[in-house]
C-alpha cells in the first residue's frame, strides 16, 4: 500500500497515560522522516497540537483543518505548513478525507470516534475505500475491538471488520504499511 499523506484523527487532550503522548511523538517523528503529509484537526492543544509540533519538528509537512466554531476553542495551529478554516464538523471531515490516502486514529474522544465510524462507515459504503489504522496504545482501545468483534459476531456487519480496520500497538506497526 502506497500512501504519502495520513490524516490523524486524536484527542485535543493529554489523556492520563504518557504513552499516549510517547506514541503521538514516535509518529510525528515516523511521518517526518518518511515524507508523508500530516492531515490533522488544526487544533494546538493536546496530543493533536503535539502531532503536529512533532512533524513540524522534524522537517515534515502539517495540513491542519478546523471549524470556524472551534478556531477559539481548540486554538488554531499557527506554525504549520497550511490552515484550511471551514465551516463546520462536517466540511472539516469531508475535507480531511480529501486530502489523505490513508487514516490513523489515536486516542481521543467522542470526536475521535466519530470520525473513525464515519470513515469506517464511508469505506462500507464506497465513499471511499481508504486504509484505517487504530492505534491501539497501552489498550487505549480494547474495549471498542471488543465490541466491533461483538457486532461482527452478532452478524451486524456486512463484511469482516479487519478488511477495513488494521489494528496497531505502536507507531513503528506502520512500518508494515510503507511502501
């Protein structure tokens, strides 16, 4: 699989675990390094900001996209390679899918999930057919593989949920996935 941008769905807050921000720097670093573009929520805060710190950092490049209605609340990103300000949560995702091959998700929030369903859910629907990672930090997200192991087996899905999902348990796991 061949992509040169990644778009990083992830909380706008630390979390309690330092992997998280362990991991998010690995990454930042990873994408720096191997020239693939970071797609991200635009936000300065939280491991979202550090994403993006990390990558600028190294040398790479950072496309952030944000709602107008959050340039206040999330603190728009203002050392990075370009900002695109939108409208809403939605032209925020629409965009971001635009302007990625490929999706990691990192912990975060109930934005984070929403983001990860509506592209899961978009790749079902052949909206699109892009590559989904979880990074799966500490367990960060064992109980939603769980649960999506339940809906498969409860017969819910229409296809096996590893065709769209590749679980992860550390940025270097990516490695797998470069060409």
């Amino acid at each position: 699989m061949s992509f040169r941008s990644l778009a990083v769905f992830c909380g706008s807050k630390n979390g309690n675990n330092p992997l998280y921000f362990e991991h998010t720097i690995q990454l930042g670093k990873l994408l720096a390094k191997h020239d693939i573009t970071l797609v991200y929520g635009g936000g300065n805060v939280g491991i979202m900001g550090r994403i993006a710190d990390e990558v600028m950092n190294n040398g790479g490049k950072v496309i952030g996209v944000i709602p107008q209605v959050l340039v206040e609340w999330e603190r728009q990103h203002t050392a990075i390679t370009e900002l695109f300000v939108v409208d809403n949560m939605h032209v925020r995702k629409k965009k971001m899918y635009e302007l990625c091959d490929a999706a990691i998700i990192l912990p975060g929030g109930f934005g984070t999930l929403d983001e990860l369903f509506e592209m899961v859910t978009w790749n079902q629907l052949s909206i699109h057919d892009k590559t989904i990672f979880i990074l799966n930090s500490g367990g960060f997200y064992d109980h939603l593989i769980a649960h999506i192991n339940k809906m498969q087996e409860e017969s819910f899905l229409y296809e096996e949920a590893r065709r769209r999902l590749i679980i992860l348990d550390k940025p270097f796991d990516l490695l797998d996935y470069f060409d």
